[in-house]
C-alpha cells in the first residue's frame, strides 16, 4: 500500500521510478484542466477590483495569460474579452450590471416557446408578468 510519507528506512523518502512516470503522465493529463483553474481564479480577480484602473491592470494580464495558455477556448474569450474591453471596464464605474433585464429577456424567450402562438397580446403580457414575479397572483374577492 503507498503512503505519501513513505517509508522511513528508504533514502530521503524518494518515490520510485514508476510513481515518478505515473506523477508525471497525471500532471500532462491535467495540465489544461489546471490551467483552466487558475485561470478562472485570476479572472475573478478582476472584480475583486474596486478601481477601474486596477481592473484594466488585471484585464490586461488575464488576457496574456489567457492567450498564452494554448486553450483554444481561453484565447478565443481572450480576444473577445480584449477587444470590447470598454464595455466590460464600465462595469467599474457604476457597477450596475443587465442581469435583471436579461433574465426578464430569457422569461418572455422561454414563454414565447412554450406557448407558440398567442393571438392576443394582452393575454401574452399578463403571462409574462406573472411569470416574472411582476403580477400579484392573489386575487382579491
């Protein structure tokens, strides 16, 4: 049975050849997962940031580092992330964001699916507040 202290008795607690390969063949199998870690890790350093200045510090580095870390997926948000990096600076400045209104968006897309075909547009905006919490559901008698 392998114990990560190892055996007393052995030489400065060496693994052996075998446990090396075996180390070394899991560390290039997770290697892009890894990375990928660290670089979601960094990533949320960025709006750790309370300056605007600071983030667009941090943007920058992540994004070398993103391009540089032979992810296909990293490099392509990367440039995304590089070239509307304006858009995603401004957060800084009033830190206000769209979540509401683009779950409102998501709500009415998800609506107009289920429910393909309404022929009346009142009825089509009484479904869609209620279904966006935006309609009292009680009905008083």
């Amino acid at each position: 049975m392998y114990s990560p202290v190892g055996d007393p008795n052995k030489e400065l607690n060496k693994p052996s050849k075998r446990m090396e390969n075996l180390l070394e063949k899991l560390a290039d199998l997770n290697s892009s997962i890894y990375k990928s870690m660290l670089l979601k890790d960094q990533f949320l350093t960025i709006y750790a940031s309370h300056v605007r200045a600071t983030a667009r510090r941090n943007l920058h580095q992540w994004v070398v580092f993103a391009i540089n870390s032979t992810i296909y997926a990293f490099i392509e948000l990367a440039f995304k992330f590089f070239q509307n990096r304006h858009f995603f600076l401004n957060y800084f400045l009033c830190k206000i964001t769209t979540a509401i209104s683009e779950g409102i968006n998501n709500e009415i897309k998800r609506l107009k699916h289920m429910e393909y075909g309404y022929k009346d547009v009142k009825y089509f905006l009484i479904k869609i507040h209620q279904h966006c919490g935006l309609l009292n559901q009680r009905l008083s008698t």
